[in-house]
C-alpha cells in the first residue's frame, strides 16, 4: 500500500491535510511531537470516516528520532512504502531581528528546512525505488515570497523551502516523484489566531483568513494522479494578497 505522511499533523494546517488525504482513500500516517491527545483526536475523525490511519511521534528536528521512527515504520510494513510526504511542520518565533535570540533563529530554521531535510532525505529512497513514484509537497508561505518583517527567521526558513523545492523537483522528476511547495497567506489556524484579524483582512482582496480545508483541497491535488506533470511549482493561496 501506498502511505502519506503528514508531519505535523496533529493541528492546523496538517491536520486539514492529514483527513482531506485519508477521505480520499489514502492511509496516513499522522506525525506529532507532544501533543498524543490532539493526535489520537485525528486519528478517530479518520477512522470514524472510514479512512486509514496510524501515529507516528517524532521531532522533525532531530534526525535521530526521525530515522528511527521510520525505520520502525518500515519494518512493520515490508511490502508498504511512504508515496506523499506532507513537509508540514513548523513554527513560528516572530521578532524584531536586532531584538531575536538566537534560539529563535535556529529553532525556527531547524524544525522548518532541517526537518524537511532529515524526513525528505529519509523517505525517498523508497519512492524512487518504487515504479509508481511519490510526490512531495512542501509546505511554504507568503512569508517565504513576500517576507514580512518581525518574520525575518521564518521567512528565511520559508524561502530556503522554495528553493529547495525546485532543486529536489528536478532532482527526482525521472523517477516518477513530484516535488512542489504551497505558500498559504493568512489561514484560520492556532498559529494565525493571535494576529490582528480585522486589521489584517482589510488587506487583502478576499477580504478574509483561508480556511485549512482550502489549503488541504490544494494539498489533495498535487498528490493526486492528475498532478504528475506539475513539478518544482510554488502555488500560492491567499485570497489575492500577493499575486
């Protein structure tokens, strides 16, 4: 069988992602970190709707706990492989940069572009390996194209992510495996919650936040069969906020 992973997929966006993916018949595997409750809360939507699903506990930004979570993984399911990887996991750590510390700076760097690193690199072997391929999707942001300030880790983070989108994508397109990024604008998730909303929407031409479910629609797509000739892109969601 063909598994997806979502990392990060026990809130937020991923979360959206990880039950959009399973409602189409696809098994997935949910990663977390700490929070097995709001994990386990996914893992029963799945189930209940029929779908497929299994935890997986890791720290995208440690490569030790990656591999051998997969590893485990893998041994438990000789004949499955890993085809969609959702790079999900993020986060934020918002600041002025003369004001940043440097934990603030490396956190954010390390679970974003490290972890897409130590889980991407882990992973494909398999999907190159296998005759039908996978695809990567790599979660960016507006961030990463228009940077914000008070963002200059995470814009940094999320902008090394687009570049290394379009050099895996041609990297892996012979095989079969597409690799593509996705930067949403301004979502309802936790992580937007503590923003100036009213003030915000004012701003873009939706004249509204997005809707997980749309960003996981989109998610649900590119790892669709009628996606395979679309490799190395960055799709953009934001209700027109940056075109």
């Amino acid at each position: 069988m063909k598994y997806a992973l979502v990392t990060g997929a026990s809130r937020g966006l991923g979360r959206a992602i990880a039950i959009k993916l399973a409602g189409n018949g696809i098994p997935v595997i949910i990663n977390y970190q700490s929070n097995e409750a709001a994990a386990e809360e996914v893992k029963g939507i799945i189930e209940a709707a029929g779908g497929n699903a299994e935890l997986m506990k890791f720290n995208v930004g440690v490569m030790a706990e990656v591999d051998a979570a997969i590893d485990v993984w893998e041994a438990a399911h000789p004949d499955d492989y890993i085809a969609y990887l959702v790079n999900n996991a993020g986060i934020r750590r918002d600041n002025l940069m003369f004001m940043m510390p440097a934990e603030d700076w490396h956190s954010v760097i390390n679970t974003t572009l490290n972890g897409f690193y130590y889980v991407t690199r882990k992973v494909l072997p398999k999907m190159i390996m296998r005759k039908h391929g996978g695809r990567i999707i790599n979660m960016a942001s507006l961030s990463g194209l228009k940077g914000l300030p008070g963002q200059t880790n995470y814009s940094s983070a999320k902008a090394a992510i687009i570049g290394a989108t379009k050099a895996l994508a041609q990297e892996v397109a012979a095989r079969g495996v597409t690799v593509n990024a996705i930067a949403p604008g301004f979502i309802e998730t936790d992580m937007t919650k503590e923003l100036p909303v009213d003030e915000l929407k004012a701003t873009i031409p939706a004249q509204r936040f997005g809707k997980p479910e749309e960003v996981a629609s989109l998610a649900a797509f590119l790892a669709s069969d009628e996606a395979a000739y679309i490799t190395g892109d960055v799709i953009s969601i934001n209700g027109g906020l940056y075109t």
